[in-house]
C-alpha cells in the first residue's frame, strides 16, 4: 500500500495556474514538464496527476488520487463521496440564471413551466425544487449560452464570472442559484500516514494564506 499522496490538479484550465502555485508555495517542488500527466515531488511524500477537472472528484472518491483541487461547483455536481477539506479562496465565480434582454423577472417562480439549459442539472434541480418551480432542465455539455437563440430553452444556468458572455449571447444575468471558490477535496479512506501528509499540508497552506492576509 502507497503511502505517499496523490493530488489530482486541473490539467489545464483555470484551475491550472493557481493550484500549482499554491503546492509550489507549500515548498513542495516537482518538475511539470509540457504534456506532463504525473510528476512525483522531489522533496514531500506526494505525486502531482494532471486530469480534467470533472474527473478529479471521481477519482478521489475511488481512491486513486487521495487529494484533488476543484471548483465548488463541480463538487458539488459531481456528489462524489469525498470531503470538503480546506477552501482555498482562488477561482472564485458564480452559478446564474440568465433569461433574454428585455425580459421581465420578478423572482425564481417566473421559470415555472420553462425550459432552462444547464451543465449543472443536480445543484439547479435542488434549487429549483427548494423554491418549489417546477422547469425542464435540459443538460448540455457546454456552450450553455446558445441555448435560447437556438430555440433550445428559454433560459439557463450558467458559470459567470464577469457576465460578458452572457451578455454577448443576448441575455441578462438575472439570479444568482450558487456560490463558487476552488476547495480542496480528501478520499475518505485514507491511512493513518496519509493523514499526517494531509495535517502537514494543510498546516502550510494556512500558513501561506496568513501571509498574504
Ligand atoms: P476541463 O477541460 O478540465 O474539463 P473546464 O472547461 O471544465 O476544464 P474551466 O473553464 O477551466 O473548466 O473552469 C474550471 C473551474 O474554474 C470551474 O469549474 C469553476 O469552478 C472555475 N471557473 C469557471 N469559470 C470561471 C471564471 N470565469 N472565473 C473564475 N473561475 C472560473
Ligand atoms: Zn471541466
């Protein structure tokens, strides 16, 4: 059995940047050479694995990364059987409902009976089901945006960070359904010496951030 930890970072995207630097701030160095999938660390008891994000969750859950860094969002989409353990306050943005210019919204209730395009079908379907709306949800894999023009839905839920893209695509960010910061995810099976890497890396990560503040 393995005792040292994987840590499963975004391969490349904007997750990317910022997770290496926060592990390179933990003094922890390793060679991450272009195309690069795994690079060991040459001076902690870790592994670095290169993946897409959406995949990061699953395998935590399985095992086969003890650690990953993720947005918020797709923790929480993915619902893998994993821990939260540490927020990290980078790649902060938003999940929001966007409708066409022009139209009129009061509140959440106004989607009833529409259908609104998504990546993100289980946090809209629980947002939707708390506020009592019942809406079709059609999930689609990206380019979220289109939907409306296209005559594909009348709304959608979307990551938003500055709103440029909603507004580029004719539509107008009218509610804002969840909150989204990078977080730091743990399999929760992890041996007693895998534990204290984890303590020890947490350790220096708020020790980082308290340097900053
Ligand atoms: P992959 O190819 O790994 O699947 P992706 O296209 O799904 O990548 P990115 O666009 O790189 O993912 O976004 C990764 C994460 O960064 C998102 O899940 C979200 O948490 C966060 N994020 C997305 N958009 C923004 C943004 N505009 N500003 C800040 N953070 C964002
Ligand atoms: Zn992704």
């Amino acid at each position: 059995m393995t005792e040292i930890l994987r840590i499963a970072v975004q391969k490349s995207g904007r997750l990317s940047d910022d997770s290496l630097k926060l592990i390179k701030e933990c003094g922890i160095r390793f060679d991450n050479g272009a195309g690069k999938l795994r690079a060991p660390a040459a001076n902690f008891p870790a592994e670095i694995l290169f993946l897409r994000d959406d995949d990061i969750p699953g395998y935590v859950e399985d095992g086969v990364a003890h650690l990953g860094i993720v947005g918020e969002n797709v923790a929480v989409e993915t619902a893998r059987d994993v821990d939260t353990v540490y927020r990290l306050g980078f790649s902060k943005c938003r999940l929001s409902i966007g409708i066409p210019r022009g139209e009129k919204y009061g509140s959440i209730k106004d989607l009833h009976g529409k259908s609104i395009a998504t990546s993100y079908p289980r946090i809209l379907g629980k947002y939707l089901q708390d506020n009592e709306v019942e809406a079709q949800i059609h999930e689609i894999g990206g380019s979220v945006e289109i939907a409306p023009s296209i005559g594909l839905a009348e709304a959608v839920c979307d990551i938003v960070s500055s709103g440029s893209t909603l507004l580029s695509n004719g539509l107008q960010e009218v509610e804002t359904i969840f909150r989204s910061e990078a977080v730091m995810i743990a399999s929760r099976n992890l041996s007693d010496t895998q534990q204290s890497h984890l303590d020890q890396l947490l350790f220096r990560i708020k020790s980082v951030q308290a340097a900053k503040n």
